[in-house]
C-alpha cells in the first residue's frame, strides 16, 4: 500500500507540532525547539482518547482496511508521525484523526491531517481528497476535505515551522484584549486552556514587555 523510503540528512518535523504551531507560535517554540510540555486535564485525556486507536491493529470489515498507528512520512516537505488511523477502500486511502471535545473555530486538526494527507500521498502515490476527524465530545466524524486552499495553508504552516526553529527566538504570547479595569490584558481564548500557561505567563510577559517600553 506505502511505500517506504528513508531521509537524509536533516531530522524531520513531527507533525504534530505543526497542530501546535497552527494554534500558537508560542507553545510550538515550548515544545519543540525547547522540549517543554506540561500535562493538564486536556491532554490526559487527549491521550486516553488516543489509546482508542494506537493499538497498532489491522483489520479488515465490509471491504474497508483499518491499519492504526501508521507511521507516515515526506521527504519533500520534512516530515514524519504517526496517523491515528488510515482507511484503505478498494485503493483510496483516507486519514482519520481522534480528537477529544468538540470541533472548533481553529484550523489547527485541519492542518496537522492534511499534513497527514500529503504525507501519505508522497509513500502512495495516489491523490487523497478528504479525511476525517473524529471528535469524541460530539462522537462525530467531521469530514475535511483537502481543497487547494487548505493544502496551501499547510504548506505554509510547514515552511514557517521551519523558519521559527531557524529563528531560534521564543516568539511573544497571544494578545488578549485590553482594558481598563486591569493593567494586565485579558487571557486570549486559545490560553484558556493550555497546559503551557503557567510557564508561558503571556498576561505578565505582555504587561511588562508595555511596560518597559512606557519607560524607556
């Protein structure tokens, strides 16, 4: 079904850090240039949601081959990980990811299964024009399909991956809103419930980065 082939030279990007860098540049930087990563109550149960599917099994009903665990990789674009799972119906190869909750306003899922996609069209050869993913929250399978704009989002993605880690340089926390009842600004939407905020402290490294400014 894929075939194999190895890299040279430079070590590839997983592609899971692309979901974080979609989300934020911040907590891409904490993972994966400086190996930090924090669990919380989301991310336990993000991996208990995924032992549903790391089982590594083949198995085959109605036609339809479930390989789980697959890993996947490109050379063109440096990357390598794991697919959560991977259809594989009369030759036409469909990725499938498992995310806890509910789908939201982000493109972050979006990006790391099309990464998925192109990944697995470079081993197969064959054009992949949708995937799904799975939210447990709702038990439903949104479908996603791999549209020239979305394909070119992600590349996109991959390409400022690799500048940011080239860059070496920590980028600044997401901007909340302003007001006046605090010199602090508020908690962006996406902080809320990142395990990396007690290290990232974005409200108090924002605040003293105006700060320092004010008085200089």
């Amino acid at each position: 079904m894929l075939e194999e082939s190895s890299f040279e030279d430079e070590q590839p990007l997983s592609i899971s850090y692309l979901n974080a860098l979609e989300y934020c540049p911040r907590r891409f930087y904490y993972e994966c240039a400086l190996s930090e990563f924090i669990e919380n109550v989301h991310t336990i149960e993000g991996t208990m949601y995924h032992e549903m599917s790391d089982s590594g099994a083949t198995t085959t009903r109605d036609g339809i081959t479930t390989l789980r665990r697959v890993w996947i990789h490109s050379t063109r674009l440096k990357l390598s990980g794991f697919a959560d799972i991977v259809e594989e119906d009369a030759g036409q190869l469909t990725p499938i990811e498992y995310k806890k909750g509910k789908m939201g306003e982000w493109l972050n899922d979006h990006v790391q299964l099309c990464a998925q996609a192109l990944c697995l069209e470079e081993m197969s050869g064959k054009t992949i024009p949708r995937g799904f993913i799975f939210y447990v929250g709702s038990a439903h399978r949104e479908e996603i399909l791999f549209d020239a704009k979305l394909r070119q989002h992600t590349e996109g993605t991959i390409h400022a991956a690799f500048r940011l880690l080239e860059q070496a340089t920590l980028p600044p926390p997401l901007q909340g809103k302003v007001t006046r009842r605090s010199p602090l600004p508020t908690m962006h939407p996406k902080c809320h419930d990142c395990s990396l905020e007690p290290l990232c402290l974005p409200r108090e490294v924002l605040f003293l980065a105006t700060h320092v400014q004010e008085e200089v």
